[in-house]
C-alpha cells in the first residue's frame, strides 16, 4: 500500500499530549505512515525532535508561527534549525498572517522575518513549510523575490489566479480535510495541477467536522474529496501525490 504523508500537523500541540501514540496507530491503520510536525514555538520546535526519536511517523519540522512579530525568537528559531538541520525535515510554519496582523509596521517585522527563514531555507535546501492567511499574493511574491525553491504552500485561502505565479515557480500547495465543506478550496483544487499537490490536516484545527479535534488519520477525507474533484482513481492519485512529497522533500517512504 502506498504510504500517505499529512504534511502539516501540529502534534507538539497539548490536544495530543494524552493519546498521541493512539492517534499515530490510527493514521498508520488508514495507511498515513509519516506526519510532519510543524512547530509554531522554540518549544514545539523543540517537542517535535523528541518526538521524533519516540516515533518513526514524525518527521520534525522547525519555525516561528507568523503573529510572533519577535526578532529575538525567530534569531533563536534559526539558531536551533541550524544546530539541527540534519534531523529537521522543513522550516515551517512560518509566512504571513494579515487576517491578525493589521499595522503596516507590524506587518513590515513580519516580511523581515519570514524573509529571514527564506534565506535559511535556501542556505540549507530546506522546503519551507509556509501560512499565508488572507496574504497569498504577498507571500508568493516574497518568495518568487528572494528566490525560494522548495515551497509548500498549507491550507492556500486565496484564489486559484493568487496561486498561480506559486505554480509556476514549481511551489506545491496542501490540501486541508476541510476541503470537503471548503467551497474556496474546492475550486482551488479543480484549478491547480496535480503535479502541484500534498495533503494535511493541520491536526489539531480544521477538522473536516468543525469543533471536533482534528488528526493525522482524518487525511483520508482530504484524499477522498481531491481524488472526486479531480476525477481521479484514489490509488492513482496516492502515487502521484508521493511522487510530488519525494519531489519537495527528498525523502522515500
Ligand atoms: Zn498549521
């Protein structure tokens, strides 16, 4: 069978902090056999490695989650990404939030920020793992500027024609679960090409139910829904969308 990665899932989340063996024995029963663990935190980040040695599933990710409009923790993130680029799989989440983030000045410490994690991954040849909400275009833009060659774009909420300079610059794009009561996402699905797309959950939020927490195994419904839209057989679309994982991180499954 072939294996399924969520490519965006917070398990340092305290959500998981009870029955996270549990929740890995579920997703492996459905076949998601790798899950990568993005940080919001140093701490996450920090969570995720130990998490990695207790668990196979895990892939660790490391970034600073983009309302974190601090210079010294995100000199602390790159640091620790540095120091542990052989374990760490992606530099995420990090980007842009102008959903929360308003002030032009604030707004102006979250670009230098999120500029100084494209620098790093290009510096490394890490993918970037990246949050643009409600700031598509700017994101895409930043990146296409600095020059950002492994790009994953998660839980796109803009429009197919904002992600389109993204496609072209061979970015890939994950699609959430709550693709299936999504109708943005939906027709950003139908859009995009399918050399161009991952999967995730974004485990614990956007659960394909709302209010229900969400996990790694819900990854199903993602698959489902995509192999519909796209009018695809579900085994065909899994092996496409393993190719596209190897593609952006290098790693066999
Ligand atoms: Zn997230």
């Amino acid at each position: 069978m072939q294996t399924l990665v969520d490519t965006h899932a917070h398990l340092a989340d305290s959500d998981f902090d009870a029955d996270l063996a549990d929740v890995l024995d579920r997703a492996k029963s459905v076949g998601v056999g790798r899950i990568v663990a993005v940080s919001e935190t140093l701490d996450d980040a920090l969570k995720n490695l130990r998490l990695a040695e207790m668990y196979d599933a895990i892939l660790p990710a490391a970034g600073l989650y983009p309302t974190y409009l601090d210079f010294d923790k995100a000199e602390a993130m790159v640091d620790l990404i540095r120091n542990n680029a052989d374990k760490i799989v992606a530099i995420g989440e990090v980007g842009l939030d102008y959903w929360k983030i308003k002030e032009p000045e604030e707004r102006d410490i979250q670009h230098k920020i999120f500029e100084s994690f494209i620098k790093l991954s290009i510096e490394l040849n890490k993918p970037l793992n990246v949050h643009a909400r409600s700031a598509g275009r700017h994101a895409i833009a930043k990146l296409i500027e600095l020059g950002a060659k492994k790009v994953q774009m998660h839980a796109f909420d803009g429009k197919a024609s904002t992600a389109l300079p993204g496609i072209e610059a061979g970015f890939f794009f994950s699609i959430p679960a709550s693709v299936m009561r999504s109708r943005q996402k939906q027709k950003l699905v139908k859009r995009l090409p399918l050399e161009c797309l991952l999967l995730e959950t974004d485990s614990p939020v956007l659960c394909p139910e709302p209010t229900v927490r969400n996990e790694p195994a819900n990854l199903i419904t993602a698959l489902e829904e995509v192999a519909r839209l796209k009018d695809i057989q579900i085994e065909e679309l899994k092996v496409i969308i393993a190719n596209n994982f190897h593609r952006l991180y290098d790693i066999t499954l």
